[in-house]
C-alpha cells in the first residue's frame, strides 16, 4: 500500500462506519424515549426513513445533528446518515456505482459543487422544478448567484446548495507576529515569510506552505489557482481548450520554485486534503491553501496545538490584489431512485435554509449559500473572518462545467501529481493535458 492510500484510510478514522452507528443507534434511543414520554404508541406511527449520503470530510456529526432536530419537528421521519469516501472523486467513484445500478438505499446524497451537469447527464438527480412550484425562482433567487447558477443544469434544479466553500490563505498568527511579518498578498512574500520563519525557528517539522498534491479533486485547484492567478484560462470564449499560453505554464514554475526554496515538503504529491489541515493543527504548517472548513475544526478539535493561532485571509497572487481562488462547496440532491421523493424533498429543503446554513457555519465554519447569513452576529463571533469572506466566495472560480468533469478533474489532478512527484516534466505534463482535454473542450 501506498503512502497515500495508508494516509487516505487514516484519514477515515474519526469518521469510521462503526463510530457513526453509534452515533445513530444513540440519537434514535433518545428519539424513542421522547415517543414513549409523549405516550404515543411508536408502532401506531407510519414512519419512514431517509438515508443521507455524506463525506467525511462534510462533518457528519453536524449533518447528524441537523438530521436530529429535523427528527423532532417532522413526526415520522427518521434519518439515517451514511458516510463514506474522504475525498470527492472517491465520494464520486462509490456514488457512480450506487447509481448506475439505480439502487433506492440513498434517498438524499451530499454532491461537491463540480457535479450538477454530470447528474443532470446521467438522470441520477430527481429534478427539482415540480417540487418548487410556483416558488421555485423565488427560491432560487435567495441563494448566492454562483450557487444558484451550479444548480441549474439546462434549466432545470438539479440539486439545492448545502454551503459555500472556496479556498483560502490559513496561516500562523502567532509566528508571524513573533517574526515581524504581515500576511502575504504576494506568492514571493509568502515564499519569503516562509523561508524567514523556518530558518528562525530552527524545528525541522515545520513546513513552509502545503496545498493539495496527490492525485485527488483538491490538486485540481492546485494547478487551476495559480493559472487563473496568471491570467489564464482552461478554455476560450468559444469553449475551445486555451491551455497554450503563458499563464498554463505558470503553476509548474511556481510549483517548483516553492520547492526548490524548501517552502513545501517533498512529499506534497502525497499530501491530499484533509492532510492539510492534520499538518497545521499539529502545530507543523505556517501557511496552509485549503477550504472553510479548517478553521472550525483548528478552533474546536481537543487535539488542535494552534487554537487561536490561526488567521484566515484570501490567497496570494502574483501582484498584490491579483488573487484567484477555486470555488467549491456542497449540494444535496434528491435521488431519482429514492421511494420517499416527497419526503427526501422536505429535507433537502430543510438542508438548504438559512437556519442551517447558520448552524452549519458556527458548528462548522461552512460557508453560507446566503448573503446575509455572513453578517448575522453569532456566525460572526464564531467565525471572525467570515466578514471578509463573502467578496473572495463572490469572485471565485468555476472548475470547468461539464458531464464529463469526472475525466477532466482525472486529466488535471493526475498531471499536476505526477509534476509535483518528480515523474514528468512541466512540458511532458502539460502536452499530456492538451492531449487529453483538446477532445473535451473542442
Ligand atoms: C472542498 C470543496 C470542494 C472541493 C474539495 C477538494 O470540500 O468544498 O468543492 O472539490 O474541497 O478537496
């Protein structure tokens, strides 16, 4: 087994099947006593159960305690939570089974903001519209524009936004100030403050900078970022693939610069993810390019060495003020294979609230689909720098749209990996992504 597939199952720990059981067979316990109290007789009640699909990386624990409360307004409906895969494209690739042979266990599943048009294809998502009515735009118009717009495929609701995501700049508060440094605007002044602080630091288990490297959905970013960042583009206005300028070639330069200063390990091909955030909780990473997620779990987790250690800004760029980040978050969708539709609508809708997008942002810092969820007080004090967060979610980037994203992410994260790994050339690895992406985008 590999480096990265040992830490991939590491990386499943805190989130084991068995633990989650629990964690059910737990609340459904205390969803019976209460049954029992209220001396309503548990089997004169017609009930029906809604299985979620999430990830691990989603927090499920909060996904199980929406569920809960969901549970106790809505008389009837239990609510099983499945977790499975600790990235996207593994998510994905058990998802694509589960689907393609049109299994009705899953009524509701948690999809990554890359995969609408690929559900829209394929006819996994049970579209939405009918459900909506005459509220539908209203609806809709209430969510951020590119959120409402990733769920919209051909002019149909294929799934609703859950949160927000886009990344950002993590660093270490309090070594910068000891060091008497300012967060970075630019990738040199990153790369310099890096090199600064580790040299004065002395302690060989501190790296410089860290962003996704393996071969996962994360690396497409890596790779995407600083090529936007260069005034690139994957594609033209005519959706023709435009990956022959300048600006394609600017994420190996800065890719390799960084490592050739030391700023990033040289295991950054192994390093996926949530790896990230493992790296800086542990007290090992000064600056960190990952997703809203980090910072709760920085805040909040018992083992975290960097509690109130941590800034949040947006990412560098070449110039100051030239910054691009990759736009991510997450939707739930209903299953075109699901038995309870009706039912598994009612929750997705629950899912996709403004209430629940303020509870998932204090338990989780997940990013708000709502503009003015950022500035409601209790989201605020919980998360400081969600008030400079809502312009750098506005602006960011799409990954490309497209059904076929599956082998565009594929053709970009594994050249990006096999660059960062010593194992081609930046001239091999991008050849090798033209050829590969020109039948997609032609
Ligand atoms: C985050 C983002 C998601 C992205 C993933 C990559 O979960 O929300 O959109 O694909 O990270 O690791």
């Amino acid at each position: 087994m590999t480096a990265y597939a040992n830490q991939e199952k590491a990386d499943q720990r805190p989130f084991s099947p068995k633990e989650e059981t629990m964690i059910t067979r737990k609340h459904l316990l205390a969803g019976f006593t209460a049954t029992i109290l209220l001396g309503v007789s548990s089997a004169a009640m017609a009930q029906t159960t809604l299985r979620i699909f999430t990830g691990g990386q989603q927090r499920p624990d909060v996904m199980r305690k929406i569920a809960d409360e969901y549970e106790r307004r809505t008389p009837g409906i239990k609510v099983e939570v499945e977790v499975g895969g600790a990235t996207s494209e593994q998510q994905q690739q058990y998802l694509n089974t589960v689907m393609a042979s049109k299994d009705s266990a899953l009524d509701v599943v948690l999809i990554d903001v890359i995969r609408p048009a690929q559900y829209a294809a394929t006819g996994w998502a049970e579209t939405l519209d009918s459900y909506l009515g005459a509220e539908r735009d209203a609806v809709m118009a209430r969510y951020l524009p590119a959120y409402r717009e990733a769920n919209i495929v051909g002019g149909k609701v294929i799934a609703l936004p859950y949160f927000a995501d886009a990344q950002f700049l993590y660093y270490r508060k309090d070594l910068l100030e000891k060091h008497g440094l300012q967060p970075p605007k630019t990738w040199d002044e990153l790369k310099a403050g890096a090199e600064k602080v580790m040299k004065a630091e002395g302690n060989p288990n501190l790296s410089g900078f860290q962003t996704a490297g393996a071969p996962i959905e994360g690396t497409v970013c890596t790779y995407l970022v600083p090529m936007w960042g260069a005034g690139g583009g994957l594609t033209d206005a005519q959706g023709k693939l435009a990956l022959g300028a300048e600006a394609a070639k600017r994420p190996f330069q800065l890719w390799a610069d960084l490592r050739a200063a030391n700023v990033t390990p040289s295991n950054l091909a192994e390093i996926p993810t949530d790896r990230i955030r493992q790296n800086f909780q542990a007290g090992n990473l000064i600056f960190g390019m990952t997703w809203g997620y980090v910072w709760n779990r920085a805040q909040g987790d018992p083992d975290s060495l960097v509690k109130d250690k941590v800034g949040v800004v947006p990412l560098p760029g070449f110039s100051a003020n030239a910054a691009a980040t990759c736009i991510g978050g997450w939707q739930v969708m209903v299953s075109a294979f699901s038995k309870n539709k009706a039912e598994a609508y009612k929750f997705v809708r629950y899912l996709s609230s403004p209430e629940v997008a303020k509870a998932q942002a204090i338990a989780a810092s997940h990013l708000p689909v709502f503009a003015e969820v950022y500035t409601d007080p209790d989201v605020l004090k919980a998360n400081p720098w969600f008030k400079d967060a809502l312009p750098v979610v506005q602006t960011a980037r799409s990954r490309p749209v497209t059904p076929a994203y599956p082998r565009v992410s594929e053709v970009i994260r594994t050249n990006m990996n096999a660059f960062l790994a010593g194992s081609k050339t930046a001239d091999a690895a991008l050849a090798d992504m033209n050829r590969d992406l020109s039948p997609i985008f032609r």
